[in-house]
C-alpha cells in the first residue's frame, strides 16, 4: 500500500513557502529537491505604526504614520508637518523650533530615520529652561496598535533618544523596547498638554491656508494622543541597541531627498530592527506577496500531487 501523506507533506512546505522561485511548480519543486536558502524579508515599518517625536516643551511635533503616504522609489517615506507651527513665546511659525518633517526608510537590516528641523541636535541654548536648554524629545515606534497613552501605559512603546543632551529619563542614546513615556515639558518652561499648545498656535499663528498646528501626517487634535497631556519623553525601557547618526552624505546615498525641505538641520541616524523583529514585531511581507491565494494554495498542491504520482506510476513501470 502506497503512503501518499509524506510525499504530501513534504511537498507543500518547500514549494509554497519561499524561495519565490519555487512557488511555481518547477521541476525543482515538485520534486522536492532542496532549493538554496534565502533569507526572509522581515518588514518593521507595515502599514498603520504611528512614529512621533516632540519637542521637550511640545512647540511641535510631528507623526508618521506607515502607509499613509507612498513609499518613494529609493524606499522613502515622508511626513510633511506644518512649516508654520513652531512657537517661541508668542512668535508662531518658521522659528528655532520649528519641525517640517520626519522621513522613514526601512532596509533589510535597519531603520533609518530623518527629521528635518530648525533646531540642532543639541537644542536651544538660552531658554527658561531648568537647564538652560530646549531640546528633543524622544522618537516613540508604537507597533501595538494602541492609543499612545494606552501602549505607553502597558511598557509597549519602542523608543529612541537620539539626542544626548536631551531630559529623557533613560541613561544612553539608542533604541528602548518596553518603554513607558513621561512629559519633559514643565522643566522646560513648555506647554502642559497638546491641547494647550494647539490653543496658543491658534491664537497666535498665522490665519489662513497651512496656519492649523499639525503633527505631520496626523491632525493636531488626533485621538491618536491624550490632547490633555504632553509625553514626550522616554520615562522607562529596556536598551535594545545603538544607533549611528548619518551625515547628509550618507543620506543622499541612501536616497533621501536633500535640499527639498526648508530646515536648517536634518537630524538622521539608523539602527538595526534585528531586536524589533526578535520581539515578534515584524512581518515576513515578501512571504505574504508571494503566497497564492488559499484557491491559488489548494490548486498547487493539486498539481504537485498529480505530477508526484504520475512521477512515482512512471517509477513502478
Ligand atoms: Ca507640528
Ligand atoms: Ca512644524
Ligand atoms: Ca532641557
């Protein structure tokens, strides 16, 4: 009696699962013959993971949401904040404050990361700050599908504090997982909630087209944030790993688009998504573009199953 299962099982695994190639029933496949290894393209960055940083007093913001705007051809995507919602004092719009964007890029191995800004790397100096400086805040990744407030509240939040002057409550520069979030913004002489900065750039920004506060690819008033709070910070986490900072040459090689926004400093840097991805965070979104349809799945294995057995009938003849 013929044991037809085995030859089942192991048809299917090494055909319907990359390599790409043999998802089409080659010879290869269908016999079943190994195929050479490659490695699977786990992607951090699919659609609907909400990126954001602010500033330690909350004079702007920005988020960028995944897959809201389209992945440019060298694997950029961009989100475009208002170029007139920074506010120093009662001065509204194009100030040392002022974000205009915060742009993503994923490879096989990292993220990279770009804001465009006017402020450096090292803040402000000179402010009512309690230590004299208005700085960033840290880069909140929030893969869990939640509310910021609530993934803040559960430690599901990943972090970066990319800026070493900064108040963030975690000692090092580099990427946090399990991070919770805290507001900066009363020791640095800043607004006590997103509603109130949104209030006062209301009041004293400018009136008329692109004058709205806005968080970049997310509204200003976006549910997205507890509009009564202001955490901007990283106030605990677990180190995961460094980052390098990119000058604008590394940037201009991997595709960034120099010289196209109005910022006096573009602040980038990269990091590997290895521990993102060892968290369960990434999805193998090659895999999913190139696995039929369950129709597509049923029909392979149909064919595979005829051709073995008329493999194995020409065998025993
Ligand atoms: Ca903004
Ligand atoms: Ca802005
Ligand atoms: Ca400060």
């Amino acid at each position: 009696m013929r044991k037809k299962l085995p030859h089942r099982k192991s048809f299917l695994p090494s055909c319907l699962l990359p390599p790409a190639s043999c998802l089409l029933p080659s010879a290869f496949c269908l016999l079943g013959l190994a195929q050479p290894a490659q490695a699977e393209a786990l992607t951090a960055l699919t659609p609907g993971i909400v990126i954001n940083t602010f500033t330690e007093c909350i004079n702007d913001g920005v988020a960028l949401v995944t897959g809201q705007n389209p992945v440019d051809q060298q694997g950029w995507q961009y989100a475009i904040d208002s170029a007139n919602d920074g506010v120093d004092g009662l001065q509204v719009g194009g100030n040392a404050y002022e974000i205009y964007n915060l742009a993503l890029k994923e490879t096989a191995d990292d993220i990279l990361v770009a804001i465009n800004a006017n402020m450096p790397l090292t803040g402000v100096n000179g402010t009512p700050a309690d230590d004299g400086n208005i700085g960033w805040g840290d880069l909140f990744f929030n893969f869990s599908g939640q509310d910021f407030s609530s993934a803040s509240n559960a430690g599901d939040l990943f972090g970066v504090r990319f800026a070493g002057t900064n108040d963030s409550l975690v000692p090092d520069i580099g990427l946090y997982g399990d991070v919770t979030a805290t507001s900066t913004t009363a020791e640095n002489s800043g607004f006590a909630s997103i509603d109130a900065y949104n209030q006062h750039v209301a009041t004293y920004g400018c009136t008329g087209v692109d004058c709205d506060p806005s968080l970049g690819d997310l509204a200003a008033n976006d549910t997205y944030f507890n509009q009564n709070d202001s955490l901007n910070a990283i106030a605990s986490g677990t180190y995961l790993t460094g980052i390098s900072y990119l000058s604008d040459a590394e940037l201009g090689a991997a595709g960034y688009a120099l010289n196209q926004f109005a910022g006096e400093h573009t602040i980038a840097f990269r990091f590997s998504k290895s521990s993102i991805c060892d968290r369960g965070f990434c999805q193998a979104n090659e895999i999913t573009k190139s696995v039929p349809e369950p129709s597509g799945i049923v029909s392979l294995g149909i064919i595979g199953l005829a051709i073995t057995t008329r493999l194995r009938q020409r065998r025993k003849v």
